[in-house]
C-alpha cells in the first residue's frame, strides 16, 4: 500500500490557483439553465459527497488524493481547497455520515472521525476491519450509505470478462459503519462507479458498464433497479437484456438473470447517478435520474462525454435524454471534459464532476445572462 500523508492539509485559494482549459461556453443545456465553476484545479476529481457543515468532499483515482472544497461565503464557488491525505491507493469512493468521511481505496476502506472540525490537520483516520480483494482492474469504488444505514460498497470484477469462484468480484456488497457484518448484496455487477436509493420507495437503482470488445453498439450500458438483496444482473453470462456472452455463456439463457430497467448508450461510461429530490427545477425534472457519463475509451466514434436523464413512471424507466453536452468537440472527436458524479445541492442546483478537466462545475436554473 502507498504511503499517506494526512497529519497536515493542503490548502490552496481558487483565485491564485491556474484552472484547466474549461470551455463552458459550449455546453448545451435546455432553456432556463446555466454552468458555471463551482472549483477549478481539483484534479482528478470524481465522487462526490456532502459533510453536515456544506464541506464537499472529492475522492480521486490515479492521483491518490481526497480534497474538501469550502465555500465560506455561499457565493457558490469553493474558495478553498483542502488536501486531506494523499497517497492513497485509487481513493474513489467518498460518503459522510455521523460527522465522519468514508474513503474506499481498492482494499479497505479509511474513516477520518469529526473531520469537518479540523480541515486544516485531520489526523490519521482509522481502518475499518472488513477487507477488499487488492486487484486493481475495476478495483475503483463508488461507495454510499444507503437508507438502512449500512455502507455499500461495490467490487467489480477483475478482468473485461471473466468468471470467479470468489463471489466478492462482480457485486454490490454492504456492511455496518464500523465494517462489521459485511455480505453480498447484489451478483452478476460488471462494474458500478454510481447508485443511490429512490427517494419515496428506497429501492438501490444503480449504473453499470458494460463489457468491451464485443463491437461498437454492443453491449448496452445499464441502469439497474434492485428492490431486494440476492438478485444476479448477468455479468458474466448475459449483457443487457439478451446479450449472451460469446465467450462465458454457453448454456446460458438471459431469463434466468434480472434485466436492467433501461439499457444505456454502448460504451457511455455511465458513473454518477442521482435522482433528483430537490425543488428548484422545474417539475418536469423532479424525481428523474441523472446519469453522468464518462465518455467511450475504445469505440471507433467516441460517444458519452455528457450528462443523461432518465425519467420514471413508477418502477418503469421510460425516458433517457440528453441534459447536459459538449465536453466532447463534435470537430476533433475529443473530449476537454469527462462528466463522473453527480450531487444535489440543498439549493436545488447540481454538482458535476470532472476527472479530465479537473474541475466541479454547477448546474443551476433561472440563471442570469451568459455574457
């Protein structure tokens, strides 16, 4: 394991601090809203999560680092940045509760206790108990509480495609806060970077990437719904609704797995997702998922690079739409830009993240003229 520096914090003033090349002006997005930087310089900035004090907290990937942004005045730009450990092994996955941020690297997840009270030296945090399989193919993790107060923490399998004796690889797993009571919530989960719980019926809905080197337009991209534990979603057998595997499938049939609720774009990337719960947009975006796709890595025509809704009619899925595009330049074919996370503010307006631009921007309605 890397080591880590966390006994004293980085700080850095956005204002003196040089911001990628952030082309916000060609963001499209429906009528009435406006993007705008909420940081700059943050890089590697991918999961998102809220401390009780309005402290963000970001967990990074290849740069090992997990930041606190601070807006101090609530002019809904962070004018600090706080580097709270470094060193880390893939720290991707970041949740807040009871006063405590929750870091996942690829084999154990960190807690630093009371952290939003001392930002500036937040100290060594403590390990909880439960390990994780160290291999670092989809070794990343989105982590969340979820409404039954356990943490879920996902292990994506170790490979494109393969099959393990080890149920740990291709889950959704969850444990208790101190990381006692760990089990294997949900089976046959290639690799989920983003869920979260329906607001009103509290069932875990969650994106998940599909396999690559099957073709340009297959598999799909998934957005799953898991309303108990148990339940298998396919991998490595069946992709999509009726995808069978070339390679593992043989005897296979997709009935016997739980489809996704909505096929995604092949090879999107899709990561964050939210749904939205708050009351500052319009009504006809209240209640729908959003979706932050990270973009294609391997398709002969890049796609994603975007934010995506979804829109529910009960348990149904029966939209998906584009919200937000443009980090991809339509003329050269490459991104300046990769959309990761997603978090509702308490105002009602949106954080994205960017692991590529190295920025948080947000997404706010009845904005003011661009100039």
């Amino acid at each position: 394991m890397a080591p880590m520096a966390c006994a004293m914090a980085m700080a850095c003033a956005i204002a003196t601090c040089a911001g990628a090349d952030l082309r916000l002006e060609t963001i499209r997005l429906p009528e009435g809203f406006s993007i705008s930087v909420f940081a700059a310089n943050v890089p590697g900035a991918r999961s998102l999560a809220r401390g009780d004090k309005g402290t963000i907290f970001v967990g990074t990937r290849a740069q090992g680092k997990v930041y606190a942004l601070v807006d101090a005045d609530g002019d809904h730009r962070a004018e600090t940045i706080h580097v709270l450990a470094s060193g880390l092994d893939m720290p991707n996955g970041v949740a807040f509760r009871d006063g405590a941020l929750y870091v996942a690297e690829v084999d154990r997840i960190r807690r630093f206790d009371g952290i939003e009270g001392r930002l500036a030296s937040p100290g060594e945090p403590a390990t909880l108990p439960k390990t994780f399989p160290d291999n670092k193919h989809h070794g990343w993790k989105f982590i969340a509480f979820g409404p039954d107060g356990l943490l879920y923490v996902p292990v994506g399998a170790p490979c494109n495609i393969c099959s393990s004796k080890d149920e740990t690889f291709a889950s959704i797993t969850r444990m208790k806060p101190d990381g006692t009571g760990w089990e294997v919530f949900a089976h046959g989960v290639r690799n989920t970077v983003g869920f979260a719980w329906h607001p009103s019926t509290r069932q875990l809905w969650f994106t998940d990437n599909g396999r690559d080197h099957l073709g340009d337009d297959a598999p799909p991209d998934e957005l799953n719904r898991a309303p108990r534990g148990g339940m298998h979603f396919g991998y490595p057998f069946c992709h999509g609704a009726g995808i069978v595997d070339p390679e593992l499938g043989a005897g296979r049939k997709c009935s016997e797995f739980t489809p996704p609720a909505r096929a995604l774009g092949p090879h999107v990337a899709a990561l964050g997702m939210r749904f939205y719960d708050g009351t500052a947009f319009p009504e006809t975006w209240r209640g729908r998922i959003f979706i932050a796709e990270h973009g294609s890595w391997n398709r002969s025509k890049p796609i994603g690079y975007r934010v995506m809704t979804v829109s529910l009619k009960g348990d149904e899925a029966v939209d998906y739409s584009v919200f937000a595009e443009g980090w991809l330049d339509a003329a050269t074919g490459k991104p300046w830009g990769r959309p990761v996370d997603i978090l509702v503010m308490p105002d009602g307006s949106l954080l994205v993240s960017d692991d590529y631009g190295d920025a948080i921007y947000r997404i706010a309605w009845n904005p003011k003229p661009r100039l």
